[in-house]
C-alpha cells in the first residue's frame, strides 16, 4: 500500500446519533456527529490526513522527513500517529493551554515536543507558535511545515469526506449544520460541499468568545481545540450563513450538563456547538432537522473543562455554576435517542 493510500484508508465515515434537547418549555430533535470515532479521537484526524497527502503529493515524503506543526493538541495527536504510519518524524509546537492528556500522548518515538510560552497578545499563544515554526524550517531543508492554517488541503479533505457525510446522515431534512472553527479549515470544506448540494441547509459558524477568527474583539481563552489568535485563511462572507461566539462558561456549563444527563464526555469545542445549537432551539423558527458537528470526546478535557480546581484556579468556576444555573432554570435537559 502506498503512503497515499495508507492516508486515505484512515478516513473512515464517523456515526451519528439522535438526542433529546428540551429547552424553554419545547423539545427538539437534534443530530450529533461524534468525531471522536476517528484513528486518534477527533476531525483533527481527516485534516491530518489530507495535510500529509498534499505534502506527498507535492514531494514525496521519505524517512528523512521532519513534518513540522503548531497544535493546540488534536492536531498534533493525529500527525503523531500518521507520521508514524508512514516512517517520517514531527515536531510538534505546542504551549501552557495544551492538556496534559495531549503531552502525555505525543511522546512518541519520532515527536519532539517544543514549547512555547511567550503570549502572543491575543487571548493565546498561535502567533508565537507560528513564528516557532518558521524559525525550524528556516535552513533546514527536511524539515515541512504542513501549515494547517493556511494548506487548502484543509477543506480539500473535509469537502471529499465531512461533507457528503453529513448530507448522507442528515437525510433531506437537513436545515442547519453547526462547525466549531478553530482554523476554519473543517467548516470551510463542510460548506463547499453543502453550497454544492442543498443551498437549502443553514451554516453555522461557532467560535469561543474573544477568538479573531472571524468577527469579536480579542480576548482572554479557556479552551482548546477552538479559536484563533488571528483570522482564519479560509473564511469568507459566503461560507457560513451566521456566526455565533460562546463564552468559554456557557460552553463549559454545556459539556457538564451533557455528560451528567446522557453519560457521554465531549470535549470544550462540542459544548460551543451545543450552546450555539441550544440558543437556536429557543428562536422564533428554530431549525427542524440540525447536526451538530462535535469535533472530539471529553477524556482530553478530564483535567481541565471537567475538573472543579481547574476552573477555581482560573477564577472560572462561578461564571461556570451561574451559567449552569440559568440554563436548568430554563429547563435545558438532554434525552438519548
């Protein structure tokens, strides 16, 4: 098997599941799609895979190889296991927001970890990390960035797979998809296809409060896995029909709730969609069919967003109890299909 193929037979398509939302007096159905069912537990896994095919279609990869990467975890995780897969080595950019979940698991044979802790000024650490990246590939001629920020190969990969699958699981009731943005490059390729296909389904960009990744004022962050120091490459006015940006309580507030009434643990960027999703169910036309395209599990987040001193040490664990509050008093409560 070739090293193309290799890639492509890691994609394979992810299952979806129906839950109960009631919220405000009204029940609803709503479509989950649960990434976490990829090679190493998130979407990250398909914008791996399609970076590592565009890399190899532009030069060959050979043992020599050095891929280079900012991550903010998942990312970088997936890389870990394809490199492997395929005989060349990473470096992995990673900084202080990065669970400990994640550097656990990218210390590998052939990952090096590099971390960086200066704050770029905008609520994160993506712009320091960027030029982290540009100063190793600077002379060295083995070493690739796959540039996730900026490689069309991004939503190359998510217009070939993520979205005929939504279409193909959403049924012809479909009427709106809501994607967390972290680089843009999972929502960017879901639209194309959909644009493609039934202009009739309502795209939704969700984003944490204080992200630049498309629209809000810079600020301070919580999470992983989704915002963005700077705006994304790959967005424009046309590839989502509305934004919505989270705060980083209400998301967490969210995954709590989530995990205490069905049992299962997503990861912070799921409770960003969840909350963009739940706000809609309360509108005046909410949506009749909507998926919500939860990026991965919980079980990376099991010592931060699920972890009571985490939140405390952060000052974050009142914002998060009142959040928590205002939403069973509105009578949020999820039902496994």
């Amino acid at each position: 098997m070739s090293q193309v193929d290799e890639l492509r037979a890691r994609i394979t398509p992810t299952p979806t599941s129906d839950v109960r939302v009631a919220f405000r007096g009204r029940d609803h159905d709503v479509l989950l799609k649960f990434e976490q069912f990829n090679s190493t537990g998130s979407v990250k896994d398909r914008t791996a895979a399609g970076l590592l095919i565009a890399m190899n279609w532009q030069s060959p990869i050979t043992p020599d190889t050095v891929v280079v990467e900012s991550t903010s975890g998942n990312l970088g995780l997936a890389l870990a296991h394809l490199v492997g897969l395929i005989g060349c080595r990473l470096i992995a950019v990673i900084d202080p927001k990065t669970p400990e979940y994640t550097r656990r698991n990218l210390a590998r044979p052939g990952v090096e970890v590099r971390l960086v802790e200066e704050p770029d000024g905008h609520g994160g650490y993506l712009l320091t990390r960027l030029r982290t990246v540009a100063e190793l590939c600077r002379g060295n001629p083995d070493y690739r960035w796959s540039d996730q920020y900026g490689n069309h190969a991004s939503p190359w990969i998510h217009r070939r797979t993520t979205g005929p699958e939504i279409v193909r699981q959403g049924g012809p009731d479909l009427d709106a998809v809501y994607v967390a943005v972290s680089t843009g490059g999972t929502l960017a390729g879901v639209s194309a296809h959909l644009r493609g296909v039934r202009s009739g389904a309502r795209i939704v960009a969700v984003d944490s409060a204080g992200s630049l990744a498309f629209g809000c004022t810079s600020g301070p962050r919580l999470l992983t896995g989704i915002g963005s120091s700077r705006p994304s490459t790959f967005l424009g006015p046309d590839t989502f029909d509305q934004g919505c940006h989270v705060p980083d309580a209400e998301a967490i507030a969210m995954c709590r709730i989530f995990r205490a009434d069905t049992g299962i643990a997503v990861g912070g960027s799921s409770g960003c969609v969840l909350a963009a999703c739940v706000r809609d169910l309360a509108s005046p036309l909410p949506p009749r069919r909507p998926l919500c395209l939860c990026p991965d599990s919980g079980d990376k987040y099991a010592d931060t967003v699920y972890n009571d001193d985490w939140l405390r040490d952060r000052g974050a664990d009142q914002d998060v109890a009142r959040a928590t509050e205002q939403l069973r008093a509105d009578g949020l409560e999820f039902r496994n299909g």
